[in-house]
C-alpha cells in the first residue's frame, strides 16, 4: 500500500509540477507580449516625440529668425526717428532765419517810411 500511495503522490507532485511549468511558461510568454507591446509603444512615443522635437526646432528658428528681423526692423525705427528730428532742428532753424529777415527787412521797411 505505500507504495501505492508513494506512487500516488508522486504522480499528484508530477501533475502540480507540470501545471507549474505551464504556468511558468505562460507567464513567461505573457511577459515576452508585454515586452513586445512596451517597446513598440516606446518606440511609437519615441517617433511622436521626434517630430514634435523637429517642430519644435523649426518654430525655435523662426521665432529667431523673428527677432532678428523685430531687432533690424526697430533699429532702423531708430535711424528713421533720429533723421526726422534732425530734418525737424535744420527746418526750424531754416524758419527762424526767414522769420528774423523778414524782421529786419519789416523792420527797416517801417524806419524807410
């Protein structure tokens, strides 16, 4: 009889093993799945963050590239700004000269009569 039994367990100990390795197998392709879909999706989100990286970059230029022109473009408000008042200063001048001639010629009009 205990032999019966012995043999009995072992075959019990021989089936829990076997559902042991399948689980174990099934684990490990479970595992190997998941690795899969993991890194297909890092690599997807890798891709994603590539482009959006390359996007990034060019609007950077641009943006750069704006400044640049913004900087050219008030630089030049600038030299406008200055020519215009010294424009300004040279015709009051110019106004104040006629105004004082036409003074001494008014004034020297008026002593003549």
């Amino acid at each position: 009889m205990k032999d019966l039994e012995k043999q009995e367990e072992a075959r019990i100990a021989h089936l829990q093993l076997k559902a042991h390795q399948e689980t174990i197998a099934g684990l490990r392709q479970l595992r190997c799945r998941t690795c899969v879909w993991t890194s297909r999706g890092l690599e997807s989100a890798h891709a994603a963050l590539k482009v959006q990286a390359q996007e990034l970059e060019k609007k950077k230029h641009q943006l750069l590239q704006m400044e640049s022109n913004l900087k050219e473009t008030m630089f030049q408000t600038e030299v406008f700004k200055k020519q215009i008042e010294t424009q300004n200063v040279a015709l009051e001048n110019v106004e104040k000269e006629r105004f004082r001639d036409a003074w001494r010629e008014g004034g020297q009009l008026m002593t003549l009569s």
